[in-house]
C-alpha cells in the first residue's frame, strides 16, 4: 500500500492536469455545439481574466503549502493518523468513505464562505462572473483558495483519507465543477435523474442568480444529497434559465472581469444583501 500511496504523490501533479484538460477540452467543444444559455459577455472579455487566476491560484497555492492535499493523506497513512487510518475496514470501504466526507466538508464550507461576511467578500469574485460557463468553474479568489486548503488539509488529517481517495476526490471535486458550471444542454428528463446522482449546469446555474434567496442555494458541487437533506436545494430559477440574470448586483461593468480587478473585489464596497445571516424570508 505504501508503494501503491508513493506510486499516486509521484504523478499526482500529471493526473490532475490531465484530467483538468481532458475534461476542460470535452466541455468547450459541448457549450460550442449545444450551448443552453445565449452568451451575454464574449470569451475574450472574460476567459483571461477567469484562465489568469487559475494560473494564479496554481502556483500561489504550491508556493505557500510544502505538501498538497495527497502528500498530507500518505503522510498520515504512514504515521497512523486519522480515524480511517485506525479502524479497521476494507480498503474500498475506506476510499468511499473518504470521498463522501470529504464532499460533505466542501459543502459545509461553501456554505460557511455565504453566511460570513468576511468570507463572503473572498468568494463573491466567484460569483461576479457576468456570464456562466466552464470557466467560471475555477474562478476564485487565491485568499478563498489557500483557506479552502487550509480546511482541507484539516479534515484529510482529522479523518485519515487514504492518499489514493483524495486524488479521486480532487479529480472529481475538479472535473464536476468544470461540468456543472457549463454552458450545455441536457435534455430535461436526462437532467432530472442526473440531479440525483450529481449536481448537474441546471441545478447549479440557479446558485449563479443574481437573486439572493437562488444565491444561498444549491451549495453542492459534486455529490446532490446534502442540499437535498438540509433545505438548500431549489429546483429552478424564478425566472427560468434563459431569462434568470448571472452575477451580483455589484462589479456589474465589463471592467471588473480584468484580472486586476477581480483581485481587488474583496476590499471594494460592503458585503450587501447576499451573506445568508442578511437575507430576507422571501421566495
């Protein structure tokens, strides 16, 4: 299993670009032949922008942290940390299990970073995106990314993950939010029992409302099920898909989409209306 573990750090860097191309490559050629929504700002105002801070996010967050999530998940199955590294089950038993905490915890912190204000400021950048698509999957501040690893690397310790379900996790958690935030079709009843299985583009565009009570929902970004069995999911926008508006009600002008600007977004104005502890009781 160490060799297994050692064999998985060694091309962890390799197996997460791949897929990050592979699955950004299928996704651009889906929304150019069956996009859902009208574009309403060209790629070339928001693609450096969005493309930059993934460049950014990249190198900022393996200059800061000595390891990556899976280097700290084979560390602590060689010291014996964690509670999965102290039970004993199956090895598959584990990898699940892993998985889906680790899901249930982005959940739960994506939800933290809408009813903080403070940690709203970090993530509304990702939801000043003037328009919805592949890109916007990945689009997020380096502040909200180096705490979310922070986070990350607390509940990979706390829980014992296996360095082998923590890549699965990461390709996954990066692959499907690259999917849900795209600009595609699906047919409707498809996209009904898809929902069950995986936050699908329709039910996760509702959370890109510009509608605060569509905003503070649809927190998933992989697995369904949590915003289902604690009352954050909404079925549809009140305004429908193709006439619902994307964004904030701030950072609204073509030139918040540069990259300097999306840096700034944190520092700029007050929190608002959005952060849950804020909203009204309306529909």
């Amino acid at each position: 299993m160490e060799a297994f573990s050692g064999f998985i750090l060694g091309h962890e860097p390799a197996i997460r670009l791949g897929f990050f191309g592979g699955v950004l490559a299928v996704m651009i050629g889906w929304e150019v032949l069956a996009p859902r929504r009208i574009r309403a700002v060209s790629r070339w105002r928001r693609w450096p922008g969005n493309l930059g801070i993934v460049a950014l996010n990249t190198i900022l967050a393996r200059l800061v942290f000595a390891t990556v999530p899976v280097g700290l998940a084979a560390l602590a199955e060689t010291r014996g940390w964690g509670l999965l590294n102290n039970v004993a089950a199956p090895f598959w038993l584990k990898i699940v299990a892993a998985v889906v905490v680790l899901d249930f915890a982005i959940y739960l912190q994506h939800v933290m970073f809408h009813a903080v204000p403070a940690l709203w400021r970090l993530h509304r950048m990702h939801h000043a995106d003037l328009d919805f698509d592949v890109t916007t999957g990945a689009r997020f501040h380096p502040f909200e990314i180096l705490l979310s690893v922070g986070i990350k690397f607390a509940v990979i310790a706390a829980i014992g993950a296996p360095a082998v379900a923590v890549l699965i996790f990461e390709v996954l958690l990066n692959a499907t939010s690259m999917f849900n935030h795209g600009n595609v079709r699906l047919p409707l009843r498809l996209d009904g029992i898809l929902r069950w299985i995986v936050v699908t583009p329709d039910m996760h565009r509702v959370h890109h409302s510009v509608i605060p009570n569509e905003t503070n929902s649809n927190f998933g970004f992989n697995l369904p099920w949590w915003d289902r069995l604690l009352g954050t999911y909404r079925a549809q926008p009140a305004k429908g898909h193709q006439d619902m508006t994307i964004g904030l009600d701030v950072f609204r002008d073509t030139g918040d989409l540069r990259l300097d600007r999306m840096l700034i977004q944190p520092f700029v104005g007050s929190a608002g209306a959005y952060p849950i502890n804020r909203r009204d009781s309306g529909p």
